[in-house]
C-alpha cells in the first residue's frame, strides 16, 4: 500500500506532533508481510526545510516544503492519505482525487480558529465558541494577537476546515476528550505509543525513592498555555514553608525571557535552575536525577504525550486535572486544579513529607503506561485503520 503521512511541522522542529509522526512513521515502514515484503510504501510530506537534520538516518523518503501541483502528484500516486492536522490545502487536495483520508486530530484546530480552545485575551479556556455559532467572539479573541482583517480571515477559513473534516475517511482523536471535544463523525480513539523504557521484570528497587533533596522537573516548550508561572508561584509557596527541594525547567520557549524575570522577583534562585533545550545524552542525564515530573498546563492538554514518556520511566507525574493529560495521567499521579498555585504547591509537599508516593505511583504509572501507550499498540492501530480503508 502506497500511503502518503503528511505533517505541516516536522524535524529538525522538536514538539510532540513531531516526535509523534517520525516515530509512527519508522514503525509502518518497519511492517512486514508473510514473505517479508514492505507493508507500507511510505512517504512523508512536510512544510518544514530541512536545515541541517541528516536525513540519512531516515528509511523513508521525505518531501519537503512541495509545490501545490508536486502535492497534488504526490496525493495521486498514493493510496491513503494520513494528515498529521487539518492542513487546508492537502485536505482540500485529496477530497478533489477522492482519496481516502485518516486525519489525526493532535489539536483543535477543526473547531478553534487558535487551535488551543483558549481565550486569548485573559487565557481562560473556551466553551467552544466556533461550535454554538459565536463567531464574533472568535473573531476578538484572535485579534488580540493579530490584525482584525487577518483575524476574521482566520474565521472565515476555519468553515472549509471543518466541513472537509466531516468528509474525510476517519478521524483519529489521540484521547477520549479530544474526541468529545471535536464532535466529528467516523472518529475513533488511538493513543499515543512511547518506547517501552523498562523490562517487565523490572525490580522495585530501580523506581524505589532516593536519598538526597528532591528534585522536580518541568520539561517542554515554554508557551503560556503549559502554565509555568503557576509552577514558579508553587516552587515560591514551599520556599517560604522552608522546603529543601531542587526545581528543573528544562526546554525552552517564547516564555523563558518572562519567567527568568518572575524567578528574580520571586527569589528562588537557589531553588529554581533554567537549562535550556537539552536533546540526546543531556536530556538523559538530567532527567535521570529528576524524581517528579510536573506539568502545569492551563489549557486543554490533548494527551500528554511528556506524562505517558515519564510513566513509561517509573517516574512520578504530577499534573493539572484537565483535558486529555488527566485523561493520561488517570490515578497514577497526582493531579492539581489547573491554574491554582495553591493547589500543586500542595500536590509537591505530599511527595515532599511522604517519599514512598515516589515508589507507590512510579510502578503505578509504569503499569499504566505499559497497558495502554505501547508504541507497538499505535503503530498497529493505525496499520488496521489504513488496510480497512484500502
């Protein structure tokens, strides 16, 4: 089968649509049949340049940043269509050649002209406004970040997205709350698969709690929507109770400038570190000294890709009781109010007074993370879905 994966972002960009598609991508082209033949004849089409990403290490062809006439050749020749997003223009391609199309809803951007279900002009979470018809609060909340004209240019494209999204062969929500959320037809639910990072025989003393001050991370982009000054206001709650605690912010973002100012006026230095991006051996090595992973988002996570990596690990999450990350997380972790300082300051001093939660819910998430966010499991998920449309 010729199918064709097609991701507007792509390496050497680093987010989890990103992460998400390449691994899925190696895993098609890593199917064999009973005479060991290629399942898939895979290529991957993306709007990102290459830069200086080796594509050497790549076992499929990539396609980038092709002409409107190349993709539309390119949408010919394959059998399946796979969209990593609504992206207008190659769904708009495909319904003219009448392929079957599988699109992967990663964000909202079927029914949110931001993509986030945010309300940008205070940053609090949208009903739904493009949904019940309320286009002109779509249209102000764009144009906090953009022109008028360009925000109800938005709006307007936001009706052929939509409507192609209903036409299309299948929908994939990467959680049950996406699929709530987007409303569409033919939707099906496939998780998001990590790399099984321990051996099932793995011994309780290898997640067991460790000596020394604990340490904290935070690891992701650093973008409003992740909350990071309600992490900085906790880490600031817990110094002033005179807690011995480490705090890592590992990523980096349009954000960071803002939150190393609120670390100096807070005056947490000594408790909080920036690192910067860290890829490869370095992020390894860090994180292999982190006890509890936190993610504080305030909008509507739509899996929590970084929490089903950290379970995966045996590592502690704790996490905002929102969207598709509570969805993940389950009660294998520990979950917080969104937004509420308060409440993860008080999530952090449990695992601060009693480090057997440490052990407890590591093995716990493990568990969790193994039963449902297998990368083997989304890879043959998605193989099914593709053979059916065939």
């Amino acid at each position: 089968m010729k199918l064709l994966l097609y991701s507007h972002s792509f390496a050497p960009r680093v987010g989890g649509v990103e992460t998400i598609v390449l691994s899925l991508a190696r895993g098609l082209t890593e199917l064999r049949t009973v005479d060991n033949r290629p399942q898939f004849e895979l290529t991957l089409v993306t709007e990102t340049s290459a830069g200086d990403f080796d594509e050497r290490s790549l076992v499929f062809p990539v396609v980038r940043e092709p002409s409107p006439l190349a993709l539309k050749r390119l949408i010919d020749a394959a059998d399946v269509i796979h969209l990593a997003g609504p992206a207008l223009l190659p769904l708009f391609l495909a319904w003219l050649s009448r392929k079957p199309v599988v699109l992967e809803h990663h964000g909202y951007q079927s029914i949110c002209p931001n993509g986030l279900l945010l309300h940008q002009p205070d940053g609090s979470l949208c009903p739904g406004h493009f949904q019940a018809g309320h286009y002109e609060r779509c249209v102000r909340c764009q144009a906090t970040e953009m022109s008028w004209p360009k925000s109800f240019a938005q709006l307007l494209l936001m009706f052929p997205r939509n409507i192609l999204a209903r036409s299309v062969a299948c929908n994939i929500a990467v959680s049950r709350h996406v699929a709530e959320r987007i409303g569409l037809p033919k939707s099906r639910v496939v998780y998001h698969g990590v790399e099984n990072a321990r051996r099932p025989e793995i011994a309780d003393a290898e997640i067991a709690p460790m000596h020394g001050k604990l340490r904290f991370a935070y690891v992701g982009r650093l973008v409003a929507e992740k909350g990071l000054p309600v992490l900085l206001q906790a880490a600031e709650i817990l110094r002033q109770e005179n807690h011995e605690f480490e705090l890592l912010v590992i990523g980096d973002g349009p954000q960071r400038a803002h939150l190393e100012a609120l670390l100096e006026r807070a005056g947490i230095g000594d408790r909080v570190r920036f690192t910067g991006l860290l890829e490869g051996p370095a992020l390894a090595e860090a994180l292999g000294s982190v006890h509890v992973v936190v993610m504080p988002s305030v909008w509507e996570e739509t899996a929590g890709l970084a929490a089903m990596e950290h379970m995966m690990r045996g590592r502690l999450v704790i996490a905002s009781e929102i969207g598709g990350l509570r969805e993940t997380v389950g009660d294998a972790g520990l979950m917080c109010q969104p937004g509420s300082a308060e409440d993860l300051a008080r999530c952090m001093r449990d695992v601060l007074r009693d480090r057997a939660l440490l052990r407890a819910l590591g093995r716990k998430g493990r568990e969790r993370a193994r039963s449902l966010f297998l990368r083997e499991r989304m890879i043959a998920e998605h193989a099914h879905i593709y053979r059916s449309l065939d």
